[in-house]
C-alpha cells in the first residue's frame, strides 16, 4: 500500500537510489535484468535510508514509449514490495499526458512520482504553478518536483517552490542544480515541514549541500557502489566534513574517467546550463551500465543516440572500480 503524502515526506532522505532500465543487445527492455537490479539494491540498502527513483532521465525514459514506461513502473513496484519509497518519473512536456502517466503510477502503487518541468516550449511562473496544481488535483500520492534546469530550461525559483509546497501532496523537490547559494536559498524559502529539497545531481555536489542540512542525495553509485552512496549519506548525518572530503578524493578516479572518455568523443555544440555541475553527463548511462554489468548485475546496454564504451574503456572502468576497492 501507498505511503500517504503526509507520511512520505518524512521518509524522504538519505540515497535517492536511480533504477538504471537494462536493454538486451538487441535494445529490448529486459524486465528480468530490471527486476535482478532492484531486488539486489534493495537487499544492499537495507536498514539504510533510502528512496528508489524509476523512469527518470537516468533510467532513459525519454528513449522509451509510454507502455515501455509503465512496464518499468510496474515491474519496480512488483519488485521493490514497499521495502523502501519509489517514485515514478511521469513528467511530460504537457499537462494532461503527465496527468494521464501519474494516474497509471498511482494505479499501480508507487509512492509518489516525479515530475520534470515541462520542456520544448517554455512557459509563464503562472503557466508552471498551474501544471503541477492540476496535477496536484488529479491525484492522491505524492508529487516530486524534479527542478532541472539542464533538461529542460525552466528552473522553479525559490518563491514559485515556496508556493508549490503549500499544495499538500507536493512533498519534494528534486534539486539538480550545482550553485550551493541556490540551494541555500530554496531551502530558506520552503518549510521543511511542507517539502523534502533534496540534492539533484550527486555526491560530488552533495557535501556542499550538506552543510545546510539537505536530507539526502541522488545517486548511481548504490548500482554499483552502495557502501559508497551509504557511507557519504553518513558522513553528512554526522557533519564530518573531513570524511565527506576524504570520501569525494576516493571516488575522483570515477569522475577523472567519465571527463577522460567523454574528452574522446567530438559533441554537436549546444547550449548547456550553467547549472550543471559537471560537463560529462553525455555517456554517464553508458559508464553507470557498464559498471553494473563488471561488478556482476545486469545493467545491459544503452539506447542510441548514446554512445557505448569501447573495450578498451571498458577495461579502464575496471581499473577504476578496482582504486575504489569496488572490484
């Protein structure tokens, strides 16, 4: 059964946990491999605090149909049996099909879903208010603002989320930006008693983050490095700055590697946000994948347009995850 809103706001913490959505070589979607995954990082977070996040931007839901969708919001859901929270990414760039996949999430139990700003054309704060009120309105379960200005171009500031958080079922706000002044300023303006802001983009950015009290992170690591996600959640619990810089050095070869392999690649210029915290997250599913399939779970392959590694980059990922006692 569904947490209710008013409960799930206060189990929003610690690893935000990022379901991968494995392909077959063919590109298929292999829902045996998906339901492998999630079963195996639930069992490894166990105990932990923790929140499983299915159909975002890391799990490729804009490469997949809305039936692919669903079968992955479904499977999730089946697999995980309320050992921890999950929400559904179901934001669309309109209002009524972002309606239409949050009402199918609900249907089929998660917690809540989560919704990106609509994208393509840009709109009015008043436009932005209106969408996640009527979606408010549609259903029961709780609503997780994903605030990502890199994919979409729209950025909820703190006043317009200070107003989203009085709408009671809008309980979080997936804060994927990398300026920790901005972070600091949303977590000012929103009662922490109507909404979870949480850190969007990862470990990297997370400590900075902590230092105001964020309750927890997104990440990949706990796909294929748990005790690594768990270990920098604690270290924030525990205000140990000096373990959370200690922690960050360890996993620098990571971050080296993804900027190494992406440095190989020419890309189509385009225009970037500046909130993004890193410039390397064109191949980030390929590596998050491959690092999965080396470390024993099936995070199958990537769909086009992204890039898969060579073999030769594969063996250098497992030079990596061998510096980070991974392997």
């Amino acid at each position: 059964m569904a947490l209710r809103p008013a409960e799930l706001i206060s189990r929003v913490k610690g690893v935000v946990h990022v379901v991968m959505t494995p392909f077959d070589k063919d590109g298929d979607l292999d829902e045996k491999a998906l339901r492998i995954s999630v079963n195996h990082v639930a069992e490894a977070l166990k105990g932990q605090d923790a929140v499983f996040l299915t159909t975002g931007s890391i799990g490729e839901f804009y490469a997949m149909t809305d039936e692919e969708c669903k079968t992955v919001v479904r499977a999730t859901t089946e697999e995980l049996d309320g050992r921890f929270p999950l929400f559904a990414g179901t934001g669309r760039s309109g209002t009524r099909r972002t309606i239409e996949l949050s009402t199918y999430a609900q249907q089929v139990g998660v917690d809540g879903v989560m919704v990106l700003n609509p994208y393509y054309l840009p709109v009015t704060e008043d436009g932005l208010y209106r969408h996640f009120k009527t979606l408010a309105e549609s259903i029961d379960i709780g609503i997780m603002i994903y605030n990502n200005p890199l994919m979409t171009k729209l950025w909820v500031p703190p006043p317009l989320m200070a107003r989203l958080s009085k709408i009671d079922n809008i309980i979080a706000d997936k804060e994927t930006i990398s300026d920790a002044a901005k972070y600091y300023w949303m977590q000012r303006a929103v009662d922490p008693k109507d909404m979870a802001i949480l850190c969007g983009i990862g470990q990297l950015v997370y400590p900075f983050f902590a230092v105001f009290g964020c309750p927890g992170f997104v990440t990949e690591l706990a796909n294929f490095a748990p005790q690594i996600a768990v270990a920098f959640y604690k270290a924030a619990l525990q205000r140990n700055f000096d373990k959370l810089v200690d922690l960050t050095d360890s996993i620098a070869p990571y971050y080296e590697f993804r900027s190494k392999v992406l440095q190989t690649r020419s890309r189509v210029p385009g225009v970037l946000s500046g909130f993004l915290a890193t410039p390397d997250f064109t191949l980030a599913h390929s590596i998050i994948k491959e690092a999965m399939n080396l470390t024993g779970l099936p995070g199958g392959t990537v769909r086009e347009p992204v890039e898969k590694l060579t073999n030769e980059e594969k063996e250098e990922l497992r030079k990596v995850l061998k510096q980070m006692d991974v392997l």
